[in-house]
C-alpha cells in the first residue's frame, strides 16, 4: 500500500474498481481500518460503510483518513443531511435505497458520486430523469434478481445496475455475466460477526474469492 487515493469522480468509476463492493456494518470505529486493510490484502478496493450504526461516520472517517487507498462509501443515506454528514466524514461515493428529488439535488450540489435504488420501470425513469444511469438493484433477489434485469437490459439501454440484497459468492458470477451488471454488493465477505471477531484473515480470504470472481459462462 502506497497511500496514494484513487481520484473517483463518478459512480460508474466507483463500479469500474472491481466485481464486488463489500457492503459491511460497523459497531466500533477502531475496527474500521483494520477492516479495510484486509479488504485491501484480498483485493477490493471499495468499501460500503452502511449508516446503520452510531459509530459509522467515525469508521468512514477512519477508513479515509488511515487507508485511502481504498475507496469508502457511505451506504443507506436516507436523506440529503446523510449525505451532507457522509461527505464530512470522507465517503467518496454514497449508494441509497431509493432517490428522492432532495436526495438527487443533494448529491449533485455537492458533486457526490452516488447510486440511487431503484428496482421498478418507474423508479429507473425517474432516476433517469434525475440524470442517474448508474443505479443500485435493492433488494435483487426479492425484486427478481437476474430476469429483472435482464429485462431491464433492451429497455434502459443506458443504464448500469450493483445489485446488492440476497447475492452470495455462488450468485456472483450470474450477475456479473449481465451486461447491464458491472459488479455487485453483498454483507458475505465481512458480515457484522467476523468484524467484531476481528477476524481479519477470514475476510482477506473471502476478499480475496470476491475480487477473483468473473462473469459465468453462457
């Protein structure tokens, strides 16, 4: 690690970075950057902090202050003071379950890279006209998973989707295999337990399966 950050301006970049985006939920803060080294051993270079937790804006101010090599996020930003707090605290991207018009002026004003769910016709029309084409499929198994979207496929053209929400390391590959799919999001590789374990070698080996993952073949 050199400590030289990756400049992200948008978040199709954010989704460039790799096959997988680590969606975690911290309790402690000091647990922060150790997590996000061994996410960095195995390979990932993002990290979704979800705002789940009291502690999670010190994390994400620790990821990005002691590893920034990896790219941190800030994950269930709810309204546009989240995404206000996120940004202060160092998230350089931020994903959303849903977008709300408050929530899209935010993150434009703000130039913040971020991908808004989305998981019906009208949800991405509305993204859309928001000027996101770069959007998060939540919950993917329980909105339709893989026939989604690849229904999606012939009709938002222009429209890239990280599914996140059910997806396990066997499922990967499917997804990936879309050609609206660049990568997807999922708890498995650093679930809430083994980060209170502190358990850091288990999640650089599941980083490590995670970032080697390519798309299924047909």
């Amino acid at each position: 690690m050199d400590g030289t950050a990756t400049r992200i301006a948008s978040a199709r970049e954010v989704m460039a970075l790799g096959p997988f985006i680590p969606v975690v939920t911290i309790d402690e803060a000091d647990h922060a950057a150790e997590l996000a080294r061994a996410l960095l051993a195995g390979g990932l270079r993002t990290v979704e902090v979800t705002l789940r937790t009291p502690q999670a804006l010190d994390a994400i101010h620790a990821i990005a202050a002691q590893v920034p090599e990896i790219v941190v996020g800030a994950g269930t930003l709810l309204g546009a003071a989240d995404i206000t707090r996120a940004r202060k605290a160092g998230a350089r991207f931020g994903v959303s379950p849903g977008l709300t018009p408050q929530v899209a002026e935010a993150a434009r004003a703000a130039n913040f890279p971020l991908l808004p769910g989305a998981v019906t016709a009208s949800e991405i029309m509305a993204a859309r006209e928001h000027g996101f084409t770069a959007l998060k499929f939540f919950p993917a198994k329980a909105a339709g998973g893989l026939d989604a979207l690849k229904n999606f496929v012939p009709v938002f053209a222009d429209v890239v989707f990280c599914p996140t929400g059910g997806i396990g390391l066997a499922d990967g590959p499917s997804f990936l295999a879309l050609p609206n799919v660049p990568c997807y999001g999922s708890a498995w590789v650093a679930t809430a337990e083994l980060i209170r374990a502190r358990d850091w070698k288990t999640i650089t080996e599941n980083a490590r399966k995670a970032a080697a993952q390519k798309p299924a073949k047909a």
